[in-house]
C-alpha cells in the first residue's frame, strides 16, 4: 500500500511492475471507455468515431497502445508523483489532489507522450486521425483529468 512512502519507489514501478500491469491496463481502458462514451456534441461524435475506427482496425489495439504508453504517461507524471511522495501521509491521496489542482499541466505532460508517438507512428490512418483530433485534445484530456486522478489513487491505494 501506498501511504508514507519516501523509498523513492516511482509512479511506473508501482503501476507498471509485473504483479500491476495487468490491473493497471484494465483500469486505464475502462477510464478510456467511459471518458469516449462521455462525450457529447458534434466532437463527442468525432471522438467517438476515431475511436471507433482506431478498434476496427485491430481488435486488441487500444490495449496495446496502453500497454507502450502508460509507462511513459508513468514518466511524464513522475514529477508531480515525486512531490506528491516527498509530503509524506498518504502518497495516492495527495498525487490524486495534484492531479485534480492542475488539469492543464497533467493534460501537457500527457498530450507531449503521445504527441512523440504519433510523429513516430508508421501507420498513416492513426496519424491522419490523430491529426485531426489533436487540435481538441487538450480539453478532453482537462475534462477526464478527475476521473483518471480517481483511477490512479484507486491504482496506487491498492499497490
């Protein structure tokens, strides 16, 4: 459990180890699933249709992607987990609250991991989708930043 740890023990080692990984990849698409159902309106629609097409390309897809990129989301957050950590008292309350006080720097850190993937992705319909819902990202990740705070102190409660 996860509570006055100071032993310097990362966000991707607690999330990403073997014993972890599974449940931490199931938590993350279950997030991923409720925050493209959530959305409404003509770019809840856009969501929803890349998303739709993004899976139809290959079913098991979205888990692989979790599967590269939460370790480097692990990374990107590391700093705010380091000062979450550095407190003392309960690490995943206090990285959750982090999370929660500082939408627009989570989605940043975020959105720069998987801006670096897509430039380096060598399929051309995940690059011309990402494309073209990049431009609106940054709000959708700002909206979903509660729910995934929830979902990493429920993650990191449990480590």
């Amino acid at each position: 459990m996860v509570g006055a740890m100071s032993d310097g023990t990362t966000l991707e080692a607690l999330l990403c180890g073997p014993e972890r990984r599974a449940d931490t990849l199931a938590a993350c698409e279950a997030l991923l699933d409720k925050e493209v159902q959530a959305k409404t309106g003509l770019s809840g629609m856009a969501v929803r249709s890349a998303f739709k097409v993004v899976r139809a390309l290959r079913p098991g897809i979205v888990r692989d992607l979790l599967d590269a990129l939460v370790p480097e989301f692990c990374r990107a957050l590391e700093p705010t987990f380091a000062e979450a950590r550095s407190e003392g008292g309960t690490v995943a309350q206090a990285f959750g609250e982090r999370l929660r006080a500082r939408p627009d720097e989570v989605a940043e850190a975020l959105l720069s991991v998987t801006d670096a993937r897509a430039e380096r992705a060598k399929n051309k319909v995940l690059r011309k989708t990402y494309a073209r819902l990049r431009p609106g990202a940054k709000e959708h990740v700002v909206a979903a930043v509660p729910n995934l705070s929830r979902t990493l102190e429920d993650l990191l409660a449990g480590a």
